[in-house]
C-alpha cells in the first residue's frame, strides 16, 4: 500500500512551504505537555503499518477531557492513508478501557498539515531501526 | 543452454542454491516456475474486481479508503508477478488482455461474487490469509532468488488485508444481530472453499515439481493444517462457527463434514449431506469455472478497445 509515512510532497514545496508547516513539532500541545494517562494510553496504540505509536508518529494534536467524555484531535500523514478506520477504532478501544471514560469521540484535523517534522525523537530512533530513511 | 541437468539443479537447489540467472535455469524449472508464478499473478489480479464488487458497501468514506487501498495493493502484487514471468518470456500485456475467461489459472475461489461488506472481510480474513500461507511458505523456501526479493514488500501489504479482515470479523461478531449473522453466513461458504484451495490430499498427490525444484517448502496438507491453526482459533474467539476443531488425538485440525463435497453455486452452500465425492468432480468443477468467472475477468479487460485505439493512433 501507499506508505503514509513517507509522503512529503505539497502544494508550493519549490516554494519553501509556510512556516507552520516547517516547525510544527510542538502544536498546538508541546511535547512536555502530552503527560496523564489518556497521553500514556495512546502511547500504546501503534500505527497499524509501522512500528511506532501514534504519539511518537504526531497524529495525537490534542486531548481534552470533560467528565467521562473525551475529544481526541487526530490527523493523519496522508489524506487517502489506508488505516484511517483502523486508526479510529484502535483510539476509541484503548481510551475506553480508562477508568471514568465513557466516551470518545475522535476529530479528524488537517490543519496544520502533518509533516516528518512531527515525529517525536524516541519516534524517530523506531523508524531508523525499522529502516525508514529520516 | 542450461548449466545444470534437471538431477544436479534438484540437488544443487536442495542443498541451498540460488537461481538467479538464465543459464542456472532448466526447461522443468522454467516450466514448473511458469506455473506456479501464473497461479500466483491471476489470482492477485482477479481478487480486485471481486473484492471490488464488495467494497462498494463501505460503511463510510474512510473505510472505503482502506478497501480500495487493499484492491490497489492487489493489482500492484499481480504486476509483480506478471513482471517476473516477462524475464521467463511471457508477455504480460498478451497475459492480461489477451485470455478467454476460463484460461486465467486463479483459484476457483475467486470465481464468486463477494455480495456485501460482511463477505469481503471473510474473504480478507480467510482468502488473504490463504495467500500469506502459500506465499509465506514460497519465501521461505523459493530458491528463485527473483521471486524472494518481490516477496518482501509483498507479504508486508498482505499482513495489512488480514489485519483489516481480523478486526472487521470481530467488530461485526460483537455487533450481534445482522452483522453477526452475516459473518456467519458467509464463513459458511467461505470456509470450505479456502479448505479445498490447498488442493489434493498429500496421499493423493502426484509428484510436485515444485518441491522437487524448491519453489515451495510445504505440501498441501501441511499448508493447510498452517491456515486453519490460524483461522479455526480466530473463528472460535469471535463465536463464528467453522466445521472443523483440534483434534488432542491427532495432533492436528480435522474437518467435521465430507471433504471433498460438492457446491451449489446459486445458493452458495456446500452439500455436506450429500457425502463425499471424487476429487475428479471437483477437478471437473473448477475447470468449469465459477459464476462470476467471466464478469471478473471482463472488468479487468474493460480497457482492451481503448488500448487498441491509442496502439492504432500511434
């Protein structure tokens, strides 16, 4: 299939692109701040292609919490990527087995754009041992 | 002229040679690989317009996404495949444009239409699963060093069908009602035609070529032990009901209906009661191809008349 991961082509990308797109690694959540155990939960949902979780992979933009519902702030590195339903449901599985949530509902945002920027560190040592070029 | 006879290239493969090249190959290599490559590339080809009849029913846009990804991968493993039997002389264009029907070499499987989305994540989860069995098996043991370095990629992709068929099994199984039943009815008709793919019994098989060359490790019912080690514990977790249990006796998985046994294609039901019948029978209906044969291989070759209008302009 389409390996998500690795499409980096955009619109203007001769141009140099925005700067949001650049150096977005810490939107809108920086990564000192993705701390609890709803961030700790999806740190356990990998990506059904690939070795990493989608935290490290930065498709988690926002989590906020209101009693016993949750809103989850998704994106994904490609709008036709083949796992968006997998995505979906293995999110909602894992956050329900959480005590005192009752449910999940999962938005799907493409702005700002994912790029490779996102990918956290530790994300980025899986995909090398992996043997995705970075 | 090759470098071998067929008895040294026999010895030589089994003690862990490589063909790579050409002149390694003999005719009964090159024609027993043929075979088995042609299996192999049709059945990957005609999977997509059957699955694609099914992946019309997605339930949403983005699991439509996922379904049509799987048809994408299909066509893009056939290519593989067809590309491979271009380095034996084959013509893949004549291959894929130029054959009748019943000519194409695909399991008789696939000659059914997939009805609904229940029937195509079977067909993932049993069909696909089928796939990585044989295919898994040939990259372990080919000893066509072509065809292993295809298989990689290859294998990857199709772990990614099974796993969309598994979790759609399972969601569907916990749903209840009519998705249950759905499920069901579709393992009831799915099941034995994957059971029959894997072929003659091993007491009954003639001598394989394709062991013999190494271009596959295990026999049919060592392969087909491997698939239902997988399915049968799959379908027992989701309680789907499949004719076939552990046997502590034996040692292996056993069918609990006569096999093999004959199949009404209208109704999509194979005839238990009507008992066991010759192999020759089924050899006779595959041959005659199934309901859908003609249609699947229409949708692949919708494109000929334009292609021979662009080759005519040219």
């Amino acid at each position: 299939m389409t390996a998500c991961a690795s499409a980096g082509a955009r619109f203007g990308g001769g141009e140099g692109g925005t700067a949001l797109l650049d150096a977005p690694a810490d939107y809108p959540v920086p990564p000192e701040a993705r701390t609890g155990p709803l961030w700790a939960a999806l740190r356990e949902v990998m990506d059904p292609e690939i070795p990493i979780s989608l935290v490290d992979l930065g498709l988690i933009y926002d989590i906020r919490q209101d009693g016993g519902r949750v809103e989850v702030d998704l994106t994904f590195t490609a709008t036709a990527c083949p796992c968006m339903a997998f995505i979906h449901f293995d999110i909602q599985d894992r956050l329900q087995q959480e005590p005192g949530v009752d449910y999940v509902e999962v938005s799907e945002v493409w702005t700002p754009a994912w790029t490779k920027a996102r990918i956290t560190p530790e994300g980025r040592e899986t995909l090398r041992t992996f043997g995705v070029s970075m | 002229m090759a470098r071998y006879t067929d008895e040294e290239l026999k010895e030589k493969v089994h003690n862990g040679f490589i063909v790579e090249y050409a002149d390694e190959r003999t005719e009964g290599y090159k024609s027993a690989l043929i075979v088995q490559l042609l299996v192999q590339a049709d059945t990957e080809l005609i999977s997509a317009p059957a699955y694609f009849g099914a992946a019309k029913d997605a339930p949403s846009t983005n699991t439509m996404v996922s379904a049509t990804a799987i048809i994408q991968d299909e066509l893009a493993h056939a290519n593989i495949a067809y590309r491979l039997l271009e380095d034996l002389g084959l013509d893949k264009e004549q291959l894929v444009y130029g054959r009748q029907a019943h000519e194409f070499k695909h399991p008789y499987g696939f000659d059914h239409p997939l009805e609904n989305w229940a029937e195509l994540v079977v067909a993932n989860g049993f069909y696909d699963r089928a796939g990585i069995t044989l295919l898994g098996d040939v990259f372990k043991n080919t000893s066509y060093g072509p065809l292993k370095r295809a298989l990689v990629k290859v294998d990857q992709e199709e772990t990614f069908h099974l796993r969309h068929g598994e979790m759609w099994m399972k969601r569907l199984a916990k749903a209840g009602g009519e998705a249950r039943e759905q499920i069901q009815r579709a393992a009831d008709w799915m099941f034995p035609m994957a059971v029959e793919w894997f072929g003659l019994p091993d007491d009954m098989k003639r001598h394989s070529g394709q062991l013999d060359y190494k271009l596959k490790g295990m026999t049919n019912d060592e392969l087909r032990q491997t698939w239902m080690k997988s399915t049968v514990p799959l379908c027992e977790s989701i309680g789907i009901d499949v004719p076939a249990h552990w046997s502590e006796e034996e040692q292996k998985f056993v069918l609990e209906y006569p096999f093999p046994c004959e199949y009404d294609e209208d109704e999509k039901r194979w005839l238990f009661d009507e008992g066991e019948i010759s192999w020759s029978k089924v050899f006779e209906r595959w041959k005659g191809r199934g309901p859908a044969n003609k249609k699947f291989v229409e949708m692949i070759q919708e494109g000929r008349g334009f292609r021979q209008q662009l080759e005519m302009a040219a």
